[in-house]
C-alpha cells in the first residue's frame, strides 16, 4: 500500500465545471488505511476530503468544500496512482458532484 501520510498535492489540470486549480493545495494525513485531508486556494476557501486507501494505493473518498461565491460542494472521487521515474505520485482522479 502507498503510504500518503503528510503528503501535499497540487492539481496540473481539472474538468471544465472544476473549481480546483494549481492554486489549490491538498494536505493528506493517512493513519492505516483511512486518508483526510485539508485544502485551500484558488476559489476554494476550504475544503475536507476522507477516503480509503486500498492495497494497490487507489482511494475511493468523498469530499466537501466551500467557494469564494459562499457556496457548498460534496461529491465523490476516486483516485488511481501513478509512480513517476523521481519518485514522486500522481493521482489520476475520476470525481463527481453530489
């Protein structure tokens, strides 16, 4: 299992509806197989994400957020990772709004 323990994501690209933007930055905190994050930036004021980390290192988690137009989004992602040749993690991600 990949281990996202204090790991800090930024997005390189977003659907054409998506708020999120490179400006956004996703703290994730993992204690077992249970991920949480805190986000922020860009549109988002605020944002929580809880998920499941399988064996493989796929999380399936739902998320909740704040815009600067005062409004609340929820929805739900899956996220499938790729290890690059640095070292480092990219995450493929399927979302959807709630």
């Amino acid at each position: 299992m990949i281990n996202y323990h204090n790991k800090k994501f930024k997005a390189i690209s977003n659907s054409s509806n998506g708020e999120v933007s490179s400006e956004v930055v996703f703290h994730y905190i993992q204690v077992g197989n249970i991920l949480t994050c805190e986000y922020a930036g860009g549109k988002i004021v605020k944002g929580h994400l809880i998920g499941l980390v399988d064996d493989k290192g796929n999380i399936d988690m739902r998320y909740h957020q704040v815009n600067d137009s005062g409004n609340i989004m929820t929805g739900t992602c899956k996220s499938t990772p790729e290890i690059l040749p640095n070292g480092k993690i990219r995450l493929h991600e399927s979302c959807a709004s709630v």
